[in-house]
C-alpha cells in the first residue's frame, strides 16, 4: 500500500477508449472491471450506452473522483486477491481487467476465481504491459538496470511480468478461448508512427514494438 499512496491521482485516472473499443456492443452489457481507479471508464461505458449495469471493484476509494459518479451502478473496495463480491454466479456479461493483473500476487486464482461470475459465453479483456517492449529491453540488456519507477513498465507496484506467450499461457491456463490479441498501438489513435515502423518491418518487430496488449478472451459455454 505505500507505494499505492505516493501516487498522485491522475495515476487512477484514465479513460481506457482502447479497452472500450473491444467491448460487445450491447446496450444490455452488464459489466464489471476489477481495477476500477477513479471509475472514468465505466462513465464513458454507460455514457456510450455499451452497458444497462456497470460495477467496479478498486483498491480504495479515491475522493473527488468519479467513482461516487451515479453512471456507475455499485463499486466496492478491497484486496481482489481475497475479496467475494455479491454476485450470482453468470452475472456479468464481460469483466475487464485493464492493466491489474501484473499487481498481484497471483493473478492465475484471480482469474480463476472471477470467471465463475462471467456468464457462459461472456468476454473477459484483459490489458497487460509487455516486459518485451524495446525500450524495456533497452534499460535492461544495454544500461543494465532493472530499477523501478513511479508508473509503466517498471512501475514500483508492479509484482508479474509478461511476454505476449506468457499472456498467452494464463488465459489458457484458466481455460478461456481466446478471441482476439491487440498490440495495443493497433487500436490507439496516438500510436501512428509505431504502427508505421510495424507497417514497414513487415510485423516482425511487434513484439518489441507493443509496451502493452489488449487480450480478449470468452469463457466457454457449459463451463463450471
């Protein structure tokens, strides 16, 4: 938690359009994000007419934020790891864990242990930052270091890190199918001269050139 407390505000906030983009479009969507921050994402979902509920979870509450914004229908509060929250199994038609999992210690029960509220066929999307991304591998194999810092990649508060195959491995692990994966420079619009130098190397370098990814997975039909 102290590290969570040095951070200033704008750090939880943030409105994922890219996340939003993959999301069905259903008006009917009811939806739940673990990871919540200061709730702008859910806001614009119902603003957006994407979803008839939307819940978030969060670490704690953030004050002068939009998690107290009445567009979201209930948020709560806690440790995910070891929170229940109370609702019937096959409630939510998608849950997103956008850039959470790589907070936790272990985000293999996580996943396992929320899917059980995603109803047969739902979507889970999930966005993960890429350990792999050039620059990344810049400060680690050409100056040496792996020191941690306030936000990104390396971010203090950071407890897991991922390759594309490694993100990959824990959605199949929890045996959800996967649907689709984004290098995240795909579906932002702030992303143009990366998706040239991908044009121009043919795609061979995303993987060095992705610092996150958008996974989209759906939990099977008649899944306990």
């Amino acid at each position: 938690m102290e590290f969570y407390n040095l951070k200033k505000n704008n750090y939880f906030s943030n409105t994922r359009d890219d996340i939003i983009s993959c999301l069905p479009n259903n008006e009917q969507n009811k939806i739940l994000e673990i990871g919540a921050g200061a709730g702008d994402t859910l806001c614009r979902i119902k603003e957006l007419n994407l979803a008839s509920e939307v819940v978030g979870f969060e670490l704690f509450e953030l004050p002068d934020s939009n998690q107290k914004n009445p567009l979201i229908d209930s948020i709560f509060f806690g440790d995910i790891e070891y929170a229940t929250l109370p609702f019937d199994d096959k409630y939510f038609d998608v849950i997103i864990f956008g850039d959470v999992l790589e907070h936790l210690v272990n985000p293999w029960d996580v996943i396992d242990k929320q899917k059980k509220l995603l109803k047969d066929g739902g979507t889970i999307i999930v966005s993960l930052p890429n350990i792999r991304y050039f620059k990344a591998m810049y400060k680690v194999f050409f100056q040496g270091s792996f020191r941690y810092e306030e936000r990104g990649i390396f971010d203090k508060t950071h407890l897991r890190f991922f390759c594309k195959k490694d993100m990959l491995e824990l959605m199949e692990n929890n045996k959800l199918k996967l649907v689709k994966v984004y290098p995240s420079f795909k579906i932002r619009s702030n992303a143009r001269k990366i998706k040239i130098l991908n044009f121009i190397t043919l795609g061979l370098l995303s993987e060095f050139l992705a610092s996150q990814y958008i996974i989209i997975v759906q939990k099977p039909f008649l899944q306990n």
